[in-house]
C-alpha cells in the first residue's frame, strides 16, 4: 500500500522505483522488485545501484528455482547485469566482481552433466 501511494506521487522518479524495489526485496518478493528495478533501469540506465539490486533479484530467484535450466537461465542473467555494471562503473567493481565470482561457482562447467542447454 505505502509502495503504491509512492509511486502515484512521484511516477516520473526512478529512486521511487528503487525504494519499492528494496521493500519488496525484504519481504522476499523478488518478481516485483525486478518489475521494479526494470521500470528503474527503464529510466535511469546504468544506475550501478539498481543493477546491483537486479542482480540480486535474479539471484535470489535462481536459489529458489527447481527448474536446473531455469536456474542456470537466472544466473546467467544475473551475471550478464553484472558483467554490464561492472564495465560501467569502476566504484561498483568490486562487489560486481564478487558476485560474479559466486555466480561462476555455482554454475556448472562444460564438463559437468547438467548444461546451460
């Protein structure tokens, strides 16, 4: 309710985005955080922040995912929003490469029996 409210005051404001965004993302509703997040980035490209967030977003929803090929789907994602931010943000650097370097340890190797494929 607090989320709608803010939104119809401030439509245009890509941190109203955000904020909605961060309030769902405690509660554990990473779809509408990322409806969020899009609509953001939709605004502002290349926010280091609200990359970040999507990232996060995304990792979450692969942590919960059954589906191997969707799970790897969604971290690949991730990594991609990553790789993105990283290249345009030196601040965000580091924790983008700290993140990508979870995301690569959980994905499977060419090697292994479960494909990206």
């Amino acid at each position: 309710e607090i989320i709608e409210v803010g939104i119809r005051c401030c439509p245009e404001a890509p941190d109203m985005y955000g904020m909605a965004a961060d309030i769902y993302m405690r509660y554990d509703k990473w779809d509408q955080a990322l409806k969020m997040l899009d609509t953001a980035l939709g605004m502002r490209p290349g926010v280091e922040k609200f990359m970040i967030s999507a990232a996060t977003c995304l990792m979450k929803m692969a942590t919960n995912e059954k589906n191997v090929k969707e799970r790897n789907r969604l971290l690949l994602e991730a990594k991609n929003v990553l790789l993105t931010c990283k290249s345009t943000s030196l601040q965000a650097l580091p924790q983008c490469t700290d993140m990508i370097y979870k995301i690569n340890s959980t994905l499977p190797t060419p090697n292994e029996a479960t494909t990206l494929s």
